[in-house]
C-alpha cells in the first residue's frame, strides 16, 4: 500500500475529516523528495476511499431501478452486477498494488466504468431523458470531490465518457424529442466537465505550491532541530570547560579567606568567594538543562525527610537580623522518595525568585507543606510585585522573564523556573503558579507520593548538599555599606555610584574613594534621592536597577536644571555596539561594558570630571565678559538658555531711574582726562555695585548718566519701592565719595530721577551689535526729572510718590514743566525713609 502522507489544503467540506495520519505535519513525517511521488501516494489514498463509495452506493439504487423502472429491472440488475464487479476488481487491484496498473490508471477506470454502465442503462430506458442521465455528471464530481488531483486522469475519464455516450446514442438511433433539447442536454454534461477540469488543475496547482512549502519549512524545521542540539552540546562542552578554573577560583579565594592577615583583605577574599560561587551555580544550572535537553539527567531517588531539606535551605536565607522565612506544616516527619539535590535545587530557585521580587525591607516569605493520600504539596509564597496574568503562562519557559526589555529591573538569566519545571516534571509531579500583581506570588510544587518508607528516615547531612552560593540575595542586602559620602577631603570631587548588586557598590567604593568622595545607592530611585540631596560632580549607574532603572535615572538628571549638566557613565553588563550606542544616544556622557578595568574607570571618570570642570570655568568666564557688556540679568539668563521671552519686544510696567554727576560738564572741560576717567571709573564702579545689590537692571553707561529700570527682566512687586531704596543708597554713596573728590578739587555731586510707567522692552541693533533697551515716555520722564534735581535731590513723578508714600518723607517741589511733556508733572523730592 501507498505510504501514508500528510494532508493537503483541503476546499471540499464532504472530506473536512481526515485520518490522524493524514493529519501529520512535516516536522511529524518526511516528506518525499519530489512531489510527483506525494501525489501517487496521495491518489492511492483516497482511491480506497472512492471505490468504497461505489461499491456501497451502486447497490443501493437498486431501490431506485425497482421503484422506477420495475419494468426493466432484470436488465438493470444485470448492469449494476457488471459495474459492482468493475468496481470490485479495480478495488483489488488497489490493494494488492499491481505495479502495472498505477493510481491515475484506476481513477480514470472508476470513471469510465460507471458511466459505460450508466450509458447503456440510458440507452435500455429509451433515451437520455432519463433520470439516469444526471448519473454521468455526479460521478465525474464524486471522483473529482474525492480525489482533487491527476487533473489529467480525470480529462481522459470525461473525455471518453462524452465520446462514448454521444457514440452509442448516435449508433443506437435512439429517438430525441427535440433537436434544442439535445443541445441543451449536450451543453450541460460538457459545461460540469469543463468546470470540474478547471476546478482540478487550480487545485493541483495549489497542492504543488503547498507542497514546495511544506519541503522548505521541513528543511528549516530540521536545521533549527541540528541547531538545538549544537547549542545544548556547546552549552555541556563550555559549562564543564568553565568548572576547572572555577574550582581554583574558589579554592584560593577560600585559603586567601583563612590566611588574610587584616579585615579589608578577608572581606576581598569572601567577596570574591560568594561571586565565583554564584557564577558556579549558574553554570550548573545550565548544565543541568543541558542534561535534560539530551535526556541524559539522572534522578537518583531516596527516601528523605522532606521538612528537613526544605528548614536547611531556608537557613540561607535567614542570614539578616530580621526575619523574613516563615514556616508552615514543618512540625512533623514528611518522608518523600526523590532526588535530595534535584529538590534542594527547586526550593533554593523559588525562594530565590521570591527574595529578588519582594522589597528588601517589607519583604516576606511563607513556605508551606501539605500532605495529601497520594501527593505533597510544597508551595513558596511571597509579597512581591506579582506577576501580570497574561504572562503566567510563560513564566516556566527557558530564558524568559516577565521584564524581559533592555530596561528590566531585576537581574537574572530566566533559567531558574525552567530547571524547576524540568526537574519536579522528571519525578512525575507538576508546577504551577498563582498571582495578583502587587499583592505577590505563590509557586506551587505537587510531588506524587507513592509507596511507604521502608524503616526510619533520617534527615539528610552535609554530605547531601549541592554548591549553593556562599550568600544569599537576603545576606547580601543585610551586610553594612556606607552611603554617605565622607567628611574629610571636601576638595575632592563627589562620584555617585548606583547598582543593585551590594558587591559591585563596595567594589567601586574601593577603587574610586583614594581619588574621589563616594556615595553609594542601591537603586535608581535613591540615587535620585541621593543626587538631588548632594549634587555630586559623577554619577555612576548600573542599567537595570529596580524602582528605577538607569536610563530613568538618566531621563530625571538630564531634566533637573541643577543637575543636567551631571556626566554619567553606565556601568552594565549588556556588551555590544547596539547596547552602547542606545545608552548614548539617551544622553549618557559614557559607557562601560562588564567586566571592566579599574584604570579605566579611573581614566574615564577622570576625563569627564575635568572636562566638566572646564566646562563650568568657561561658562563662568563667559558669563564674566558677558556681563560687563550687558545687564547682569540678561547674560544671566542668555548662558541659561531661557532668553526667549527676553529677546522678544514685550510691553510691561516698569520702574525708571536715572543718575549723574552735577558739574561733570565743567569738571570735564577743566581737568585732565586722566582725572576725568579715574573719576568715572569710581563713581561707576561704586554705583554699579549698589544696582547689583537692589537688583536693578542696568540698562546703559552714557557719560557720567546712568540708567536703571526693576521689574525686567527679573519680576519684582515692589518695584518703585526697590528704586527709591536703591536712589537713597546712591545718593549716600555719593556723598561719601564727594568728600574725596573736594580734597582734589572736584566740585561734583548727583542728581537722581524716578519714574514709573509702562515701556516696550528688547533687544534692539543689528546682526553684530545688539543692546536691551526700554523705550516709552517713562524712560524720557525719569531723564527729565533727573536734569532738574539737584545734587543730593532725589526727584520723583506723583505716581511714584503714590505708590511709595506711607514709606517714605517727601517735599512737594510742585508742578514742573518738562521738556517734552505738554502737562506739568507732579514732582517730589524723596528726603529719606520713615523707618
């Protein structure tokens, strides 16, 4: 018999049900290499299922021969016989395989047969009117229905049919009753042809794509199977390269433990000893799965008392000051036949999963057994962050994690589940999971229970033990660190260094606290406490951190205003260009891949604090130069990079003051220019560090005249107040400085001018030479009322006066008519204040 393949694209609902061997994708059975040879096997297939039909339906239209025809039922007996016995012999041929009569040769055969048959019961009732008729169109489209394909089979079965019904009825002058209804009749029978032949070669057509398809994915499907078994063999062959050095590594780091004459180097030793111990629990685990993988694990059972395994490893993580292990169902003997090693290893990965999910301070976890007839329930329960419902389903698959971006906030490879889901599956029991996010996890071990013990169960000793890491993620968290940075050395710069593993933080501690103050954090959210808080000059920061992972940490700085500036170097374990120029390009100044040299983040960290360092002297001295050309103010917020509004014209109220020299025309025509400009630089200099301390914005020098206007671009409510405090100030000053000139000679003193109104304020000049400026009549108004005061005057508008009164003592001077002004102004001299 044909060899039983996979199913074609099926499009004829009567056959939607196929066998399960019909049902077999490729990666279930080999396809054969051509599809000529798929196509026989398949035409052999369905043919048994075609002659069984008609051998089955043949004789049951004996009931219709009967009913019908009764009077040509001898006749019609006969005919059936010839085509049952048709059938049955090409049905025999079928089975018996006879290489000379091939698959095509019976679908064509199954044709002809039964509409020869058919013809001639036509022929017997008189004439192709009737019923009968109708029976040479429906078996072309069973066969065609049954068996899709070998359209040319099926174009030989109907064309002969044609030939040979037309033939027969020609020869036997069989009486038609009208020449359209021959016609008619004629168009029909060819037009069912015509449709199932096109149906068949679009059909095959199909079937032949699909069957390249189905070739290229068995290919494919082979080579990723090759691939699987070359990674587990690369992971068995490099895991046992790796365990040689380990063990050294861990044997000298355990002497250099015992023979460490101080406490620094002790503490080297044990970190070194805990870090290689890890590494050499992860290499076991994937040892383990590689072990699976090949079939090749060994569960050596044992009876143990499994209250004692599960207290033992559980100690290993009671290793802080505060409890966080609880205990339920322990009190009794609970004797199991498993694997000790394999079990140790399933409860040290869930409480595992269960310390890295749960808050280092709030954290807690319950450990229950439950004896059942045939089963023990051992479940791991925690009140960590929980696991999202749609992700439960993969939690137990191979190198996935629920946080599985580049960004993810808790370390790990994700093969800790897998090798508990394999090792619990491995002694017939089942694993499974429950959670509620933020309220935490429950993992759920059902181990069978078969048999008794035979004798007393002792607990199981030292000698059972697998290499557990010498600290557990809760001993690790609970052993002391400093994160404050000292008190000595505050000339050093201040490094900031975030990472969620404690031996990483005392390792850069170590490094970096000759050269640089340190502060230590534990995630990225207490960096960002710690960075606020300290305003170190680098930050250090592992990547993925939980709270807050590294690039958050960096989003935060980069938006702060007083720390954007802050260089940040990521320190992380993620190797390669892509990881390095993603870190970049979201604004970290560097970036150094794990394992690192200590030198070169001496280099680095040394590189980007000078740099910054020049940085900060160069905007200093560019502030410098541009405040000696602009107001204070404005170089102020031009180096901040918020002078947008500032550069813009805007109108707004504002208060004027203008000052200069009485007698400096004379002064200047009289005296040396040495003289002259010795005096101007005086009387501004002194004068320009009283406007800095009133905050007034110095607008321009014009000779001996100056001009000072509050409330731009610093917002100041009080305006008019700051004025008249700051022309008061001014006017003392000069004082002072005009006994000095009266020794020389010089016979100067000042007039002050303030007025309070509404100006437009902005940058006014052109492309290479701007100036801010403010232009509306207060500035004209306050110039005015400055050349009418007196040396010692300080004469101010009646709306200043208004808004200053109930500070202030003030003469009247009266209405004054000033140039410009078609009204006269209210004017008052300002004598001092009231306090």
């Amino acid at each position: 018999m044909a060899q039983s393949l996979p199913r074609p694209i099926e499009t004829q609902p009567a056959l939607a049900t196929l066998t399960a061997s019909e049902q077999r994708t490729p990666s279930e059975a080999d396809l054969p290499d051509s599809y000529e040879t798929w196509r026989e096997g398949y035409i052999a297939q369905r043919l048994q299922v075609l002659y069984v039909v008609g051998l089955v339906v043949n004789p049951i239209f004996i009931g219709l021969d009967y009913l019908a025809y009764r009077d040509h039922l001898a006749s019609l007996l006969f005919l059936r016989a010839i085509l049952e016995l048709g059938l049955f012999f090409g049905y025999l041929s079928l089975q018996l395989q006879l290489k000379f009569i091939r698959p095509h040769v019976l679908v064509a055969s199954w044709v002809l047969i039964a509409n020869v048959c058919i013809t001639h019961m036509i022929l017997l009732l008189g004439n192709f009117n009737t019923t009968y008729y109708n029976g040479l169109g429906l078996v072309a489209l069973t066969a065609a229905v049954i068996v899709p394909v070998a359209w040319r089979s099926h174009l030989v079965a109907q064309t002969g049919t044609l030939l040979y019904f037309y033939t027969a009825l020609y020869l036997s002058n069989t009486p038609i009753k009208s020449f359209g209804f021959l016609i008619e009749s004629i168009f029909f029978l060819v037009f069912i042809c015509v449709a199932l032949q096109i149906s068949l070669i679009l059909y095959e057509r199909l079937q032949r794509a699909e069957f390249q398809a189905r070739k290229e994915l068995q290919a494919s499907n082979q080579k990723l199977l090759d691939l699987d078994r070359l990674k587990s063999e690369f992971f068995a062959n490099i895991s046992h390269e790796l365990r040689t050095p380990l063990t050294l590594c861990l044997g000298s780091f355990r002497t250099l433990a015992r023979l460490a004459p101080s406490a620094e180097s002790r503490e080297l030793a044990l970190t070194g000893t805990r870090n290689a111990s890890r590494l050499l629990y992860l290499i076991n685990e994937l040892l383990d799965l590689a072990r699976f993988d090949s079939g090749r694990a060994q569960i050596k059972k044992q009876w143990f008392n499994l209250c004692a395994l599960v207290r033992n490893v559980a100690a290993n993580f009671e290793s802080s000051g505060r409890r966080r292990v609880h205990l339920r169902g322990m009190s009794q003997l609970v004797p199991i036949e498993a694997d000790p090693r394999q079990m140790k290893k399933v409860l040290y990965n869930l409480l595992s999963n269960a310390f890295k999910f749960s808050d280092p301070e709030e954290g807690q976890v319950w450990i229950g057994l439950t004896e059942k007839p045939d089963s023990i329930d051992l479940s791991v329960e925690d009140n960590g962050i929980g696991i999202p419902r749609e992700h439960l389903d993969r939690v137990f698959d191979r190198f996935t994690q629920v946080e599985g971006s580049a960004t993810r906030r808790y370390e790990g490879t994700g093969i800790g589940l897998a090798l508990v889901k394999e090792v619990v599956a491995s002694h017939g029991g089942r694993v499974g999971v429950d959670s509620i996010v933020g309220q935490g996890s429950t993992f759920t071990v059902t181990l069978p229970r078969t048999g008794r013990p035979p004798g007393i169960i002792d607990d199981l000793g030292d000698e059972d033990a697998f290499e557990i890491p010498v600290a557990s993620p809760a001993g690790l968290e609970s052993l002391p660190e400093a994160t404050i940075p000292p008190t000595s050395g505050d000339h050093l710069p201040l490094v900031l260094a975030a990472d969620d593993n404690p031996d990483m933080r005392r390792y850069l501690q170590r490094i970096l606290s000759n050269r640089y103050r340190v502060v230590l954090a534990k995630d990225g959210a207490e960096a960002w406490d710690l960075a606020r808080a300290h305003k170190p000059d680098m930050i250090l920061t592992d990547a993925m951190m939980p709270k807050m992972s590294g690039d958050d940490l960096l989003k935060a700085v980069r938006g702060d205003e007083q720390l954007r500036s802050t260089p940040v170097i990521f320190l992380t374990a993620r190797a390669g260009t892509e990881a390095r120029v993603e870190t970049l390009e979201a604004g970290a100044d560097d970036y150094l891949a794990k394992p690192f040299d200590e030198h070169e983040v001496f280099a680095r960290v040394g590189n980007l604090i000078r740099a910054r360092a020049q940085e900060r002297e160069l905007l200093a001295l560019q502030q410098e130069q541009l405040k000696r050309f602009l107001p204070v103010q404005v170089a102020d917020l031009l180096l901040s990079g918020h002078a947008e509004q500032v550069l813009k014209s805007r109108r707004k109220e504002i208060t004027v003051l203008f000052i200069d020299l009485r007698g400096f025309t004379a002064f200047a025509d009289s005296a040396d220019p040495e003289d002259v400009m010795a005096v101007l630089r005086q009387y501004q200099g002194e004068m320009g560090r009283i406007v800095t301390a009133y905050q007034g914005t110095l607008e321009r020098f014009s000779g001996d005249a100056m001009m000072i206007f509050f409330n731009d671009p610093l917002p100041l409510p009080n305006h008019p107040e700051q004025a008249v405090r700051m022309a008061i100030a001014m006017r003392d000053r000069v004082s002072q400085l005009q006994d000095g000139w009266k020794r020389y000679g010089f016979d100067l003193g000042a007039g002050v001018g303030i007025a309070t109104g509404y100006a437009t304020l902005g940058v006014v000049g052109f492309e290479k030479r701007t100036d801010y400026a403010a232009i509306g009549k207060v500035t004209n108004l306050a110039a005015r009322l400055c050349g009418e005061a007196q040396h010692g005057q300080i004469l101010v508008s009646g709306r200043v006066h208004e808004l200053v009164k109930p500070l202030v003592r003030a003469d009247p001077v009266g209405d004054m008519k000033l140039k410009g002004f078609q009204a006269p102004v209210a004017t008052y001299n300002i004598v001092g204040l009231t306090g």
